[in-house]
C-alpha cells in the first residue's frame, strides 16, 4: 500500500462503510465545496487496489484518482485538501512519488528551494526613521507614505539623498532576518510617465516571497496578494509581479502549513492569477470594496486597515462555483 492511499483512507469521515464491491461510502467533502448542499446521503465513495485509489461523488459528480507511478492530478490534491490533509503533507507525499518515478532527485529538490544572497540597498540609503535634514525630496516621501496609509511600524522603509534614487521610497526584502533585496517606489510617479519608467523597480533573486518572516506562529492563515505595499497593510505575503508565480514560492508558501487567502488585483493579471490560485487550493477573497479600489491599498486608503482586513476574511471562497460567480462582479467578466 502507498502512502498516498494510506493517508486518503485514514482521513475519511469516520462515519463511512464499506461495501462487498470494495467501495468505501461516506458523506462526501466535495459538495459543499462545489456549490452544492452538504452532502448526509454518503454519496461520497472510495476504491482502491494495487494499482491505485479512485474517488467518486454520485451527488455533484466530482472524482479524482490515481495509479502507481503517476504524478498527482489536481484533483487528486484538492480532494486531498477537502479532507483536511494539509499542504505539507501532500507536497511531502507528491516529493516521495517523483522521487521513486525517477522524475526528481534530493539534490535538485534541494536547488529548486531558494536561499538568497545577502545583498546591500541602494547607494547613501538611511531609514526614514532616522531623517533628520528634511528637503523637498524626502518631504514628497514622507507625504507619500501619509496618503498611502504607512506606518513606521511596518517595516523599516528606506530613503537615498543620492541623486539618482531620491525620488524613490525603498522597501527592502527581508529573508531570515536578512536583506536579500529590495524595491523602490517612485513616490510621483503619473500614467502620464508610465511609458518612460516603471512605478516600481525589483531588485532580488527569482522566487522571493515578500514578508514571510512576519508569518510567525500567531497567526492562523496567510493573505497573499501582489504587491509588497499591499501586503505591508495587512500583515501578508506579496509574490509581486501578478502574471505568474514561482515553484520556489509555492514551496516556501506551502512550508508554512497554514491555510491561504489570495487577494488578487482587479486587473487582467490578477484574473489569471485566480485560476493558479485555485489550481493549488488557495482560498480566494474578492471582497466588496468600491469600484475606484483596485487592490488592497486603494480599499485601505478608502477605509481603513481593520475594515480591509475583515472583508478579506469575511469574502474568502474556495469553492470554484462561488469564486467564478463572484469573479463576474469584480472583474465584470468571468474568468475563462
């Protein structure tokens, strides 16, 4: 017997019977997650033999399975999640049937999970705590931070009198209590200069996770959105960028064993993002914030942090149905 089919077996509802033909009935996970009534009919159903283990649900018609030597499907791993088999496991399970395929070895695991480079910010860069000769260009940094809600408390922002990055607002990327990189911000930065320069310039190794040291143990799920500012106001994780994420960060989201909340922005990007989302059994939140609010910051600067946190909370779907309904209303289109 796999450890795969041990795990599904031992994490069946406890109320469940098994038939003479093999099958093992029980009240099945997915319904409520599909948008249908919790299943109490046990029409949840398992089977399994040497070869493998099948799921099917005769209610809202969902199944999965698997056969030796195979990768696991996606919806092997969301029934997986369904009944509460955490992300650690299952990566842990998905690692062990490559290996023994042949398709991936310890050492390439271990180089495909990053570590980062200790690396210094940009030239004469001081923390805006410790300005002390405030001039026009600080100054439009510290009105920036004002308008976009910033507290010193966040993090430890950054400023360069240099010429060349005054301009700028400087965010540095922590990596086990390290700087590993950073992010500037051009603090008036207008549509207009969009086609001449970026609002935002990176500068770190591919596959950074912004703010995943503040994941500590106090807290009990991880709001993961794109941007870094974003994630500052409500103690998240940002992946930066919103057209695609890394394995590495998958990885290093998936170590921290707790449930995830993904935010995405209300653009193009952030609805392809939604498909990946629930391609990995994220939970999504689309929450209901005014149409001028096109990610977490414009709905914090609208509110406040409290506020846009508890919507995120309170709007968090990880049922499929429910997220493409709702993601009618907030992109006005569906996702596919």
């Amino acid at each position: 017997m796999s450890a795969l089919i041990d795990t599904i077996i031992a994490s069946l509802p406890q109320s469940n019977n098994t038939a003479s033909s093999g099958w093992t009935y029980f009240n099945a996970p997915c319904c409520y997650q599909t948008g249908h009534r919790p299943d109490t009919k046990k029409s949840g159903k398992v089977i399994q033999d040497s070869n493998g283990i099948k799921y099917y649900c005769s209610n809202c018609g969902y199944e999965a399975s698997w056969q030796t030597g195979c990768s696991l499907s996606r919806n092997i791993k969301i029934i997986m999640k369904w009944l509460n088999i955490s992300e650690d496991h299952i990566n842990k399970i998905e690692f062990d049937i490559l290996k023994q395929a042949g398709k991936i070895t310890t050492k390439k695991f271990k180089d495909q999970f990053p570590t980062f480079e200790t690396k210094a910010l940009l030239e004469g860069a001081i923390k805006v705590s410790d300005i002390t000769d405030v001039c026009k260009y600080s100054l439009a940094v510290l009105e920036f931070m004002e308008q976009r809600k910033l507290t010193l408390d966040d993090t430890d922002y950054y400023w360069s009198p240099h010429p060349a990055h005054r301009d700028k607002l400087i965010i540095p990327y922590f990596y086990e209590n390290r700087i590993v990189g950073y992010i500037t911000r051009f603090v008036q930065w207008s549509e207009k200069e969009q086609l001449d320069k970026s609002k935002y310039l990176r500068d770190v190794e591919p596959g950074y996770v912004f703010n995943l040291d503040a994941q500590d143990d106090t807290k009990e799920f991880v709001i993961v959105c794109e941007g870094e500012i974003d994630a500052l106001h409500v103690g998240g994780c940002a992946i930066g960028g919103g057209r695609f994420i890394f394995k590495q960060q998958v990885m290093q989201l998936a170590r921290l064993n707790k449930p995830i909340i993904y935010v995405p922005d209300r653009d193009r990007e952030g609805r392809k993002m939604i498909l990946k989302a629930m391609e990995l059994g994220w939970q999504v939140s689309m929450p209901n914030w005014s149409k001028k609010c096109r990610d977490i910051g414009d709905a914090v600067v609208v509110t406040d942090r409290l506020e846009t946190f508890s919507s995120i909370i309170e709007s968090a779907e990880q049922c499929p149905t429910k997220i493409n309904l709702k993601a009618k209303t907030w992109f006005h289109q569906k996702l596919q």
